[in-house]
C-alpha cells in the first residue's frame, strides 16, 4: 500500500512563494523505491520505466480549484 511522504523543502517552498499552486504545473511521478523527506528535488527520486499507459517523468495533474479559507489550503 502506498504511505503519503511530506517532502520538507517542498513545504518550506510554499510558504517562501516559490510555488504557486493555482497556475504552475504539476505532475505525479510514480516510483519503486520509497522516497524520504529530505529528497529536494525530482533527480532524488528513481522514476519507475514508461510502459503499461505511464509516461517516465509522471502525468500532469489535473488542477480544478483551490482556495486559502482561514489559513487552509483546499
């Protein structure tokens, strides 16, 4: 089963303003060996082989919406 993993500079990114979720691209990567949280960027990460409909690199996420209500981003 899959565990969530926080990547720590990911969250020190966000509340330095150096993403910004409404307009930058996003994508989900899917990988064998289990990241840690101090992995900073993709080349960290060992990226599974394209093949079976996955494309190396991972997918774009699809962005619908997101609002800041009271500190919480949703």
């Amino acid at each position: 089963m899959a565990a969530y993993n926080k990547f720590n500079s990911f969250v020190l990114d966000l509340t330095s303003k150096v993403h910004n979720l409404n307009s930058d691209a996003l994508k989900i990567m899917l990988t064998n060996v289990a990241p840690v949280a101090t992995n900073t960027i993709k080349a960290n990460i060992t990226d599974i082989a394209a093949g079976n409909g996955y494309t190396a690199g991972g997918g774009a996420a699809a962005f619908v919406s997101g609002a800041d209500t009271a500190g919480n981003y949703k």
